[in-house]
C-alpha cells in the first residue's frame, strides 16, 4: 500500500496522521499517513532506505530534522541557499528524492491582503519553521523584525543569516 508519513524525534505528538487519514478517506484515496520517528543518527540510514522504498510517496519533516535533510536530498528550487531548511521531501521515478519548504508560503499566504509595510513582525522560535516565517517576513514591506528565541545567540545568527 502507497504511503506517506511525517518523520521526526519527537513524533508521537504529531498531529498529522489524524489530519491526513482523514482527507485520504475522505476523498477516497487508497493509501496510508504514518508518524515515524527518526534519531539524528539514524537519518541518513533512513533517507537511504525509503530512496528504495516504491510504495513511499514522500514525508513531512519536523524537528530536529529540517536542516539536516537538506545535504541527503536533491533540491532543484534552491531552498538550502534561500530559507535554509526543508519541510517536505517527494519521492519521484527512479528514486529522486526532492525536498522543498512549504512552510513559507503556508505562513504568508493568509497575509497577502494586509498591508505590512512600516509593520514591526515578532517571529518566536529560531528553528525550521522561523527560518522559514523569516523567509516570507523578507519578501514583504514589514519594516522590523523582532525574534524571540531561547538561545539569543542563534536567534541572532538565524536575523544575520536571512538579513
């Protein structure tokens, strides 16, 4: 059976099997939504093994995991040098395996009407996601960006970083 999962560590407060088993059998799509945990040690062993793994359409990728799959998949839209951390890997023909963010434009996209310029934005958390939030704050008017973080130092790098 065809499948996709959301990988992380920790997993099993994901909320996401729930969400998507129910689309699946709402629209009447064949196929199943797994959580999976995945130690840091272990994801590259992991990425390898679902590459070969026909029935695997792809996976959600949640912490500690949305920088560090950027160097085990193919990434064609050149999301390591712009957000700097991946959400999402696709499994393709052949085994490709592409990963992408989609994190930014689901932030952005219900903002599109609101005029944000001269508009100071908070961005709390320094992860995946903030980078990802920072991302789209960068494309728009806002006139300051303010990030908290629980380590000062890397919520420091991470503004630097995306500028």
């Amino acid at each position: 059976m065809i499948y996709a999962e959301v990988i992380g560590d920790p997993i099993a407060q994901s909320k996401s099997p729930l969400i998507h088993k129910f689309w699946l059998g709402k629209v009447g799509l064949a196929g199943d939504y797994r959580a999976h945990r995945v130690a840091a040690a272990d994801l590259p062993a992991y990425v390898a093994a679902r590459r070969e793994d026909a029935d695997w359409r792809g996976c959600n990728v949640t912490i500690p995991h949305k920088l560090a799959v950027l160097d085990l998949v193919d990434d064609p839209g050149g999301v390591r040098s712009s957000i700097g951390a991946m959400n999402t890997i696709l499994h393709g023909a052949g085994g490709t395996l592409t990963g992408t963010n989609t994190d930014a434009a689901g932030f952005f996209a219900p903002l599109s009407g609101f005029d944000l310029s001269g508009r100071t934005a908070v961005v709390i958390g320094s992860g995946g996601a903030a980078r990802a939030v920072l991302f789209a704050l960068s494309k728009s008017d806002v006139a300051r960006v303010v990030v908290l973080a629980r380590n000062p130092l890397k919520g420091a790098a991470l503004l630097a970083q995306l500028d």
